[in-house]
C-alpha cells in the first residue's frame, strides 16, 4: 500500500534531510509588499 | 501578610518589559494590551530590562445547541495564555506561569454575525487574560 | 532522489576492538575473538567472532552478531558473511530492527549491491515480541516466502505473504509493498472505509495515491454505494516556493434518488437530481513573513451533495467558502475577506441557504501608532462592511430580523487616545478620548412584520464621541506562601446618545452577553453596526492570586450603571440586541467570574450574570476539569434564562461531560454526554472504546444524537476503526459525523 504524506517545497535542497517527522519550515523570503507600510 | 499598593513609590515598575512579536491575531490583542499596562501609553521600552515570552490560544465551543424555538446557540470563547519573564541580564526566569479567561456569547442563525461574535468573543477573552498576566507580573516584581 | 550509498567511504578506518587478535601471517587472516567491537563508515558490528580475509575484503562474523547500519536497521544473526564495505553478502538466522520499531526475521538473507536486501522465508510484524515468552505469536504477522527491503526504491516487497492474527492465518497475498521507514511519500492504494447509511446502502471505498513529484501528488478515490453506485473523487495538491494549492473534484450519478424522500419522509434535494458534483480548492501563500493570501471556496451542483456523501472537510451543515488577504506585524493587523456561506439542508423548500449574506468584502485595520502621541497611545480602528442577502431571515413571527433582503454597507473610522497617570500612592488614573464616524449605504427590502424605524433607502451616516475616565487601586497582599493582588476598578464614560439606534441592520454585532469581559469596556457592543451611547459608569473588582504550591486564582465582580441619556440597551433593533440583557435597567445586573486551577490537575471556573434585585441567576456558566493519572474528563452546566426581547424565548439549561479513562496500559475508555434538563432528555450521549499498543490501533465508538427537527430519522451511528501500523487501517463507520 501506499503512503501520504506532506509535500515538500520545490527545490528545497536536502542538504540535511530533516529528521523524522519533523520539517523546520524554512523562514519566508522577506520580500517588500504594496501594504507592508500600513502595519509599520 | 504584608500589604501595600502594587504601583507608586516602591511598587512594581513595569516599563522596561519587551515581548516577543505575535504570531497570530489573538495573541497580537493580548499584546497590545499588555504593551499598554505596561507602558501606559508610552509603548515599548527602547531599552528593556526584561523579556516576556507570550504563548496565546484561542478555542470556542458551544455550549447549548440551538433548540426548535430559540436560533441562539449559546457559547463560549477560551483564550488562554503561557507567559515566561525572563531579565535580559542574565536570562534568569523571574516569574511564569498558565493563565486563561472565559468571554460568554451566542452564535445566532447567520454565519456572518457568528464568526463576528466569536471575532469580539476572543478580544473580549484575550483583553481580560492580559489584566490577569499584568497582575502576576507585577506582583512578581515588586517582591 | 540520489540512491542511498550505503557502501563505506574509501578512506573510512576501521576501529577494531577484541579480547584477543591473531594475525595469520600467510593466509593474510585477522581472527578476533572474543568481545569483537568493528566500527567501520558508520556500520557498528559486534560479535564473539570476526574473521576479516584481506586479500579476498571477506569479514566472517558468528556468535551472537549484532550490526548497526548507518540507515538505522539493527541486525542480529546467528552468522554473517559480508564484503568488507558491507555492501554484499550472506546473514544466518537473523532478526533486523528498523528504526520505526518493525522487524524482519528469517532464516537466511542476502545482500546484494548494497542497497537491496532479500530474506528467505521471512516474518515481518511491528509488533513487539512479548517480553514473557518471546516465542508467543505477536498481534499480527505477515509471513512471506520472500521479503525484500530495498534502499533505493524505500519499500519492504512481500512475496506470497499469509497476514496472521494471533498466529492464524487470516489472509493469502499474492505481494504486498509498503513504504520502509525512510519513505515520507509513496504511491500506492491507501486505507480503505466501508460505512452503511439507509439512503445510500452499503459503501465501500478505496484510494489511490501518486506521487507526481516530491512537491506535488493526486489522491483519486472510488467509493461503491449498493443503493446509488459509483461516487468518484479527486484531489490534486501542489506545492510552491511560498504556499500550497489543493483543488478537489467529485461526482456521481445516482442510481435511485427517490430513497431520500422515502426515508425522509418529505421531499428532498437529494432525491430531486440524479447528476451530483462538487469542485472545491483551497490554498494559502506567505506573501512575506508578514503577509499571508489564501482561499478556501466550494461549489456544488446542489446543496445538500457534499453533506449527504459525507465528503472529507466538507460534511457540516454549515460550510463557509472564503478568500482573504491578511498581514500581522508589530502592533497592527490587516485582513480583507470574502465570505459565501452554504446551508446544507436536504429539505426541498428550505430557503435557509439564500438568508445567509453574501459578504464582498469585510475590512479590518486596527493599527497602534508605535510611537505616543502626547504621551498616551493612539489607535485607529477602520472597518468596511459590505454584503447581500437574497431572502430575509426572520425569526419565527417575531419582530427580529437576523437579516433583511437586498445590499448594505457600512464604512467605519475609530480613533482612541488613551494615557495611563501612576501617582506615587500607587493610583492609576487612565484618561481616555475616542472618537468615530460612520457611512451607511442601504438599498434593502424592508421587514415583512411590523417593525418600523428603518431608514429608508440612500446613505446615511452617524458618529460617536467618548470622554473617559478610570480609577484603579491595585492592592498587593503577600503572605509566606502566596501573593494575592486585589484591584478595585471604577471607570466612566460621558457620550452623546446613539443616534439611529434600531435604524440600520445589525450584521456584526448580533450576539450580546454582558458579562465580566466586557464590563469594562468602552463600547459593550459586539460589533460595530450598533454604538453604545450615553453615559456610563461601570464599578468592579479585579482578584487574581497565586499560591507557591502553583495553584493560582482569580475572580471579578461588578456593576455598571447608566447616568445620563439614551440607554442604548431598551433601544430595540432589528435583532434586540442589548434586550434583556441586564443592561436595561438604571443599575444592571452583577456579574461575576471565578477560578481556581489546582497542579493537581483539577481547574474549576465559573461565570455569571445574577439578577440585580433578587439575585436570581440569569445566565451561568460553569466548567471542571480534572486530569489525574489515567482519568481525564470536563464538565459544564449551563443555565441561561429566557431572553424574549433578544429572541430566545425559554429557559435552557443543559449538563455535558466528557471523560475518558485509561484502564489499563493499552485499554481505554471515553464517554460523552449532553443532558438537556428542561426537558429531561439526552441531547447526545456516546461511549467509545479504544486499544492501542505499538503495533495496533482499535476504536470502537457509538454515538445517540437526538436532532429535533428531524425527531423520526435514525439518530444512532457506530464508527469503528482498526489499523495496523506501516500497513494502514481500516475505517468503518454507518455515518460519518464526528463524535462530540
């Protein structure tokens, strides 16, 4: 049988596959957005 | 039993705690609040002595299911809080500890007007769990 | 995915420990023996005996073997004959651990490659051995004449398997693969769920899973109804650099849709269309650490399909279809959203689905300006509020109107400045100033009934002005082993009246229950389409308190009185909200709140609104906990008067519990239930039993719901659940609601 599971980020390099069970999101780019000035 | 006031001359002084940035919406309220207790308007401190770290959850459950004749289903909003002081010296804890409050409410037929209720009903929850943690802060520090 | 390279480094040492080590000069054989230690590129071999032949890189080990990989497998085995990097070779009488704690044991097994591994007559479990007689047959068991793990592939193949329960052969396998333990995604057939309604028979249901790519996969699922045929599904998820997309598609023909209406007994959506399909998606993308975007929306063909077939996420009553943009920073927070709600109601005529509003779109911008401003905070609250309804929502022949027909909007700015003065007595002093203003456009159908006061159709506006002022005397009590801090409160609001109370619709501030919470508060109102004017006192005390053996307390008592001007809590609106609630009268009810929380497990809180001249309790609230040990459970009673201004016409009062037990390590049991006690019946009530150990999950669950619109149709249903660990479970359920 088969088995689910969550899917990874495209090009997320497995430079150390992350340990069982656990995925460390990665932090988000820290890119500008048009509103980013309303919440300063 | 010792008795004094909690604030003024001696008492706790409270404008030098920093928190942690909020992750969700709720724990942003209790924040705010508490940034306010805190400061009383001066907002945060540019050089902070301690270091508060805020766990905030929010949950609503209903309470009685809507019969035939009444459309309110009666329910309640929990947000409850994990806080950790720690002083920005020498990272020793000074005072933590679980907290929660309790705001009553009823979800009516419309969803809209529901997810409002719950919206205020967590706001109202989160607002009284911030009085609840500047209180044990203060006591803690003023020891 | 790069195979695994399992074979050693070139330049891996070899650590070697032994009592003893013979060096056979012309046969170039090392013979350690006793206690032998090998540690060579992460393999950890251990055994009474290692023959290690350089010229031919062979390592002969016997005696109670035992290697540790570096993929996590531990072998143990009577004899092994490996090459010297490990990666070839030949395993006696051996048993292998992997990491997720299933194990392999055969009579021999081969190496070949260094990444596949084939074992002869194998057994393959999760379960433990039994620590008292390891020879015992465990839960279950599959035996195969051959068991091959592969590396590469990550899959354990099973050929000409027999699945044991208890040592009896239950069922013959042509093969069977499953995923090892390395593998987080593998196509292949999922869990397979049976269930048996009255209106679609007996179904059966099974999933295929592929994987397209480690970041994107489709699940299609065929499920067989005995009375309405073949419902297939389809689910497509992607992933991106910053979020995630999963679209759903699902469809039917219905076989016989007149079995609704039968054992509905009136007629019904269901049974009025035989072609059913729904597609739904639902996404959220991280815009930056920030800002986040997302949707989650439904369509269906009609609208009862998603509820009646039960489909995953989709199954409520109530499903709200919603795309929203929303930031969260330092201390403010945008977030624009849609809202489209479904009533999913199989009655034929129900019009509950088009009294829901359709809202396009709802704004909230509450920022706080990170620097003071005379040397108290600013604040701005905005909210736009804009939505339609296609046919009015009245309660029964009441005048309350939870929603009239046809468009409305509302544009909302708030500013409040507030300054907190600490004297050296330890008096806080708060002073506070808030001002707002209102655009209201209405274009609506007005109330059937009788209830006059609508404005009539255009825009309109309104705004409110609030000085305030709050005294609190924080008292600290200390004591050896607990600190208690007691802080009485007093606050007052001077404002004009509300004008246009009762004159607009009430969207967003429906719901109304003064309690402690929202004692002091400046505008007691649940949302902003009502404004509370007039002016106001509100006296109370705060008490929180905490003891060194970490039990910790709190409680709040209070009052509040109207002083001067229009109460806006006699003021009626479309929805009565305010009517009722204690408020009305010159000197409201008490309220009250009060806590303890004990470490050992036991919380007891308690909330309530109590009459202001007898007394009488007019709303309570009170909730246990207690978790010690194997028992946990929680218990609320709650009481709340009859409300009529506000639409709730009788008493309630209702007891529910919930608890489960573990009796034994692996055995427990839970119960819940929900006693109405005006009406001195059970409301729902189920019971559920549950083993689970390392290898196996058993659920077993029966639930009563007692639906009172619909008091004929069957209102019992079991859901049962066994599941094997690394092979999958089964689900069976007569229909699928969940339990509490």
């Amino acid at each position: 049988c088969g088995r689910k599971g969550g899917l990874e980020r495209p090009g997320a390099t497995m430079t150390n596959p992350p340990a069982q069970g656990t995925e460390t999101t990665p932090p988000v780019e820290d890119r500008r957005f048009i509103l980013d000035g309303l919440l300063e | 039993c010792q008795v004094r006031p909690l604030y003024g001359e001696g008492g706790a002084d409270l404008a030098g705690i920093e928190i942690k940035p909020a992750t969700t919406r709720v724990e942003q309220v209790v924040r705010n609040e508490l940034i306010f207790k805190f400061g009383g308007g001066a907002g945060e401190p540019a050089s902070p002595d301690y270091t508060l770290a805020l766990r905030v959850q929010g949950s609503t459950g209903n309470v009685l299911a809507a019969g035939t004749d009444n459309d309110f289903t009666a329910a309640r909003t929990t947000v409850s809080g994990t806080y950790t002081l720690t002083a920005r010296a020498d990272g020793k804890v000074i005072a933590s500890g679980v907290r929660a409050a309790t705001a009553l409410l009823d979800l009516p037929s419309q969803n809209y007007a529901r997810l409002r209720a719950i919206r205020d009903g967590e706001d109202r929850a989160a607002r009284s769990l911030a009085a609840m943690i500047e209180a044990d802060i203060a006591a803690k520090l003023s020891r | 995915q790069p195979p695994l390279d399992v074979s050693v480094p070139a330049d891996a040492k070899m650590l070697l420990a032994a009592d003893q080590l013979i060096y056979d000069h012309d046969s170039s054989l090392v013979i350690a023996t006793g206690g032998v230690q090998i540690d060579y590129g992460g393999y950890q071999l251990v055994a009474e005996r290692v023959e290690y032949d350089q010229r031919t890189g062979r390592v002969r080990a016997s005696g109670k073997v035992e290697m540790l990989e570096p993929g996590g497998n531990r072998i143990y085995a009577d004899n092994l004959d490996v090459t010297d990097d490990f990666s070839d070779g030949f395993v006696n009488a051996l048993r292998i651990e992997t990491p997720d704690n299933t194990r392999i044991i055969a009579e021999s097994a081969e190496r070949s490659g260094g990444t596949e591994t084939t074992f002869n007559n194998g057994v393959y479990t999760a379960c433990e051995p039994c620590r008292e007689n390891p020879a015992k047959a465990p839960f279950w068991q599959i035996k195969a004449r051959k068991v091959i793990q592969n590396g590469v592939t990550q899959t354990v193949r099973l050929e000409r398997a027999t699945f044991e329960l208890f040592g009896m052969p239950i069922a013959f396998l042509p093969y069977l693969e499953l995923p090892d333990h390395q593998a987080k995604r593998k196509s292949g057939f999922l869990q397979p769920s049976f269930s048996v309604t009255d209106e679609l028979g007996f179904g059966a249901g099974i999933p295929y899973y592929y994987v397209i790519s480690p970041s994107m996969d489709v699940t299609v699922t065929g499920t067989g109804y005995t009375k309405q045929g073949f419902l297939a599904e389809g689910e497509f998820r992607q992933r991106f650099e910053n979020g995630e997309v999963i679209l759903r598609m699902a469809g039917i023909s219905q076989n016989n849709p007149d079995n609704f209406d039968a054992s509905a007994g009136y007629s019904t959506v269901d049974g009025s269309v035989t072609e059913r399909g729904f597609i739904a998606s639902e996404a959220k993308f991280e815009i930056n650490p920030r800002w986040t975007f997302g949707w989650d929306v439904m369509l269906q063909s009609d609208r009862n399909f998603a509820r009646t077939y039960g489909l995953q996420g989709y199954g409520d009553v109530r499903h709200t279809s919603e795309v929203y943009l929303t930031g969260l920073a330092n201390r403010s927070f945008f977030d624009l959203r849609a809202y489209k709600f479904d009533v999913q109601d199989d009655w034929i005529d129900s019009t509950q689905d088009k009294e829901q509003a359709l809202v396009y779109p709802v704004l909230d911008y509450n920022r706080i300006s990170p620097r003071s401003v005379a040397g108290g905070e600013l604040a701005l609250n905005v909210n736009v509020q804009n939505l339609s309804r296609e046919n009015e929502d009245r309660l029964g022949v009441l005048e309350r109107y939870p929603g009239l027909e046809g468009e409305s909007a509302r544009l909302t700015a708030e500013l409040e400045w507030k300054r907190t003065f600490t004297t050296a007595q330890g008096l806080r002093l708060t002073t506070l100033l808030a001002a707002r203003a209102d655009g209201n456009y209405l274009d609506l159908t007005g109330p059937s009934g009788t209830y006059s006061g609508l404005e009539s159709n255009g825009s309109t506006g309104r705004g409110m002005v609030t000085a305030g002022l709050e005294a609190s005397y924080p008292i600290l009590m200390t004591t050896a082993n607990s600190t208690h801090v007691i802080e009485p409160i007093a606050q007052v609001f001077v404002r004009p009246n509300e004008q246009l109370s009762g004159g607009l619709p009430n969207e967003d501030a429906q719901s109304f229950v003064f309690d402690t919470t929202s004692l002091f508060d400046r505008d007691k109102f649940s949302g902003y389409d009502r404004i509370e004017g007039g002016t106001r006192a509100n006296v109370g005390v705060r008490y929180t308190g905490s003891y060194s053996n970490g039990m910790t307390t709190f409680a709040t008592f209070g009052q509040s009185y109207h002083l001067a001007g229009l109460n806006s809590f006699t003021t009626t609106d479309l929805v009565g909200a305010g009517l009722d609630s204690g408020l009305e009268s010159r000197a409201s009810d008490f309220v009250a709140m009060a806590g303890v929380t004990s470490p050992a497990g036991i919380t007891l809180s308690g909330s309530g609104r109590f009459d202001n001249e007898g007394l009488s309790l007019k709303r309570g609230d009170l909730t246990a906990g207690l978790a010690r040990g194997p028992f946990s459970g929680t218990f609320t009673y709650s009481d709340v008067a009859a409300q009529k201004g506000y639409g709730a016409t009788q008493d309630r009062r209702e007891l529910k519990g919930a608890a489960t037990l573990r009796f034994t390590e692996n055995w427990s049991v839970s119960g819940a239930a929900s006693y109405d006690l005006e009406r001195q019946k059970f409301y729902r009530s189920g019971v559920g039993l549950a083993y689970g150990d390392e290898c196996v999950e058993f659920a077993i669950s029966y639930q009563r719901l007692l639906d009172d619109n619909k008091p004929e149709t069957r209102d019992w249903s079991i859901a049962a659940r066994l599941s094997f660990r690394t092979l999958g479970d089964i689900n069976y359920s007569t229909v699928d609601e969940n339990l509490f």
